[in-house]
C-alpha cells in the first residue's frame, strides 16, 4: 500500500525554513498594504467626486429657488391626484396664504367656485397628457374675492418616462390686459414716431425746394399779373367808349373815337389775354397742388400711378429747388403703372436724385442716368451716378437711421432710412451698389398694378 504525502503545519514549515517564511511574510503585508492605499485612494476620489456633485447639486438648488422666488407668474407642482407639492412666492402673495398652508392640499381646493373645479377636473381628466394652454379659471384669495387666472398645465416625467403629475404656471387676466395695453400703446407710439420721421424728413426736402418753387410760381403769377395789368387798361378803353355811346354821341365821333381807342384791335386781343391769364393761373393751381400732395402726411390710401411721371416730377422738383447742373439721362418705358402713395413715391425718387446731385458736386460733368424696366410684373428703375462711388465700409449702413457721409448741417442721415421704409411697406426693394464702370446705382423696385393699362 501507497502511503500518502501531508503537507507538514505551518510551525514545522517555519522551523524547517525560517528564512522562506519570514519572506512570504513580508510579501504577504507589502500586498495588503498597497491593496489598503488603492482603496483609501479609491475612497478618496470618491469623497472628492461626491462633494463636487453636492456642491453642484446645491448651486442647482440655489439658482432654481432664486429663479422661482423672481418669478411674477405663479407656479403650482402637483403630483397625479392633484394633491400640492410645492408653490412659489407669486402664488403665496396672491392668495394671502402661506406656502405651508398650501402645501399637502388639493389643487381643486384653489379654484372659487364649483364650476372653476369642474371645469379643472374636466380638462385635467381628459387632458393628462398634453399639456393645456391659456385656461381661464378663477382662484379664491385669503380675504374671500375671486382672481381670474390665465393657466397653462404641463405632464412631468421621471427619467423612464413615467408620469409623476403637473406643473402648473399662470398670470392675472388684469396684468395680461395691462400688458396688451402696454404694448399697443407703444406700438402706436412707434407708428405716430415712424410718421413724424417721414413729415419731418419730407418736410426737410420741401425746404430745399423753397427757392425754386418761388421761381416756379413767379412765371406764371407774372404772366397773369402782366395780362391783368393789359386787360385793366383795355377795360379803361372800353368805358370811354361806351360812355360816348351812351351819351348819343354823333355816328363820326363815335368811329373817331372808335378808331383813336383801338376798340376793334382791343377786342381781337381779349380772347388771347383771358386764355393766357387761365393757363397762368391754371399753371399755378397745378404747381400749389402738387406741392400740397407731396407735402400732405400720407393717409396710406393706395392707387394706381405712372411711375415715370412721378420720376419727371421729382427730377424737375430737384433740379428747381437745388439749382445744380446735373444732366439727367432718361431711358424709361412710355408707362409703369404701380400701386401705393404716389407721394411717398415721389419722396423717395426724389431723396435718390439729390444723393445723386449732392455725390457729383466734384464731377466735371455731373451726371445722372435713370433707366427701367419690366420684369416679372415689377417695375425696376436704377439710378446711376458717375460720382466717386460709396465706400465700401459704409454699404452695410446706407439704410441706417441717422447714418450720413455728409458734412454735419448737410444732412439728418434719415432719408435713405425712411425711403427703404416707404418702399418696403409698398412691397418693393430700395438696394445700393457700386457700379463696374464707376459711380454709385441704387435700385428701385415695385409691383406693378394689376391693371390691363400697363404695358
């Protein structure tokens, strides 16, 4: 029979082999400690990570407080039975209550009367889970009176999607009205403002055109004055003459006096003069009227208007009012028939042609070319200077209010702003560029009329 190996104790294996087992010793300890500092590290790192959680956990908590303490609009968290979790300062200020008299009630508690509740518990039970939007309910204040409240109700969710209850936010019916108010007021006010601007600004250009108006008007007044001053000496003659016929003067008297008055060649003349003083006069009617239409505030009434007559207009208006040399060169349709204020038209087409005047002042021959065309029914004009162009900083800022490259009194940096304003609000295009053969182009574009008289 085989006899068996044991392994001898521990003891005898230490008296056998001290030195082996004070070595295995050793390495036994060496490796507890290192697998101690690894977890003490571990520890540590955790502690480090766990503090930086809490802290940003703190701040989250922090900043939510603060926000929900700033918030004018109240806010109601309720879990699935509708029963209260927690309420910000708007709602606790609103109804005179505490927020820990609040809390642990039933949202439905809130409401002040029992159609508000049945019409909360209608839309909570039909509505769970989509949100609810704009609800107008009444809320029942400390003291007993009733608050209209505008609400929105939202579903809340854990992180597998669960549905944990409802975040209800709402505002006073009242400051919704104030608010509405408040900013129709100001919308008027910016519109009443965005008025003024534009009379101001065409009231600016109307100045600039004083002197050549009165030129304008003093030919014809002239021509009436001098035709006046004829006819009162014709009349002059007429009642010499007739005296002597009513006195009975003799046949020969009368044709001597006849003869010696030019009574026959005084009435040859009287159609010519009254027709004369009625084009004068008519000429001038026609020049005050046109006047008043451009500096009328516009009643934003729209029709239909040549846009190439109103451009005929503005260039004669200019070229009167400024008295510069500027050669305009036309290459227009016979028509273009547009739709909008024929005065703000000419407005614009008239800020365009005195930006031109005023760019090529330094020119040896200034020039202005206006051409257009019909594409795609819209009428496109360009108006192209040969001036020294527009810088290239300064094309971003052309249509910017109150932005100017004119000297400081010769210009309010408006005009280029309200035209871009006036053509956008007729449904067109005011851009600026600088053209490759020199100068600036600005082009204008408008709709043309819906009418069979455009070309």
């Amino acid at each position: 029979m085989k006899k068996s190996t044991l392994i001898p104790p521990a003891d005898e294996l230490a008296r056998r082999y001290p030195r082996a087992d004070q070595a295995a010793g050793e390495e036994i300890w060496l490796d507890v400690i290192r697998k101690m500092d690894e977890v003490y590290h571990d520890l540590l790192q955790y502690e480090v990570a766990l503090e930086e959680k809490n802290a940003a956990l703190e701040e989250s908590q922090r900043f939510i407080a603060s926000v929900l303490a700033s918030m004018s609009d109240i806010l109601i968290v309720c879990d699935r039975t509708g029963t209260i979790e927690s309420v910000n300062a708007a709602l606790s200020a609103l109804l005179g209550r505490s927020a820990d008299t609040l809390v642990r009630r039933p949202l439905f508690d809130l409401f002040a009367d029992e159609a508000s509740r049945a019409k909360a518990s209608r839309l909570f039970a039909e509505q769970r889970a989509t949100p609810i939007q704009d609800c107008e309910l009444l809320l029942k204040a400390a003291n007993g009176s009733e608050i209209a409240l505008s609400m929105n109700c939202t579903p809340r969710y854990d992180g597998v999607g669960k549905m944990l209850g409802f975040v209800i936010t709402g505002r006073p019916v009242g400051e919704l009205l104030r608010a509405y108010q408040a900013l129709r007021r100001a919308h008027e006010d910016l519109q009443t403002a965005q008025r003024q601007l534009v009379h101001s600004e065409k009231m600016a250009s109307l100045g600039r055109l004083v002197a050549g108006v009165a030129h304008e008007l003093n030919n014809p007044i002239s021509f009436v004055f001098g035709n006046a001053v004829v006819l009162k000496r014709y009349a002059e003659r007429l009642t010499r003459y007739l005296d002597a016929v009513h006195r009975g003067s003799a046949r020969p008297a009368l044709e001597a006096l006849r003869e010696k008055l030019r009574i026959d060649r005084l009435l040859d003349d009287l159609p010519a003069l009254i027709d004369g003083m009625l084009e004068g006069a008519e000429r001038t009617r026609d020049i005050v009227d046109a006047l008043k239409r451009f500096s009328a505030p516009g009643s934003g009434e729209r029709t239909h208007f040549d846009l190439v007559e109103v451009i005929g207009r503005a260039i004669h208006w200019v070229g009167k009012g400024s008295g510069a040399r500027l050669e305009v060169v036309r290459d227009l349709p016979a028509r273009l028939l547009v739709e909008g204020n024929a005065g703000e038209i000419q407005q614009v087409v008239m800020n365009l042609v005195q930006n031109a005047t005023d760019a090529t002042a330094g020119a040896a021959t200034p020039r202005l070319a206006i051409s257009g065309r019909l594409d795609a029914g819209r009428a496109i004009v360009e108006f192209h200077d040969n001036g020294p162009g527009i810088q290239a900083e300064h094309l971003g800022r052309l249509f910017d209010p109150f932005f100017s490259t004119k000297p400081v009194g010769q210009g309010t940096g408006l005009g280029l702003a309200i035209s871009y304003g006036i053509v956008e609000r007729h449904g067109g295009e005011l851009t600026a560029a600088n053209h490759p053969r020199g100068g600036a182009v600005f082009r204008l574009v408008l709709p043309l009329a819906s009418a069979p008289e455009n070309p």
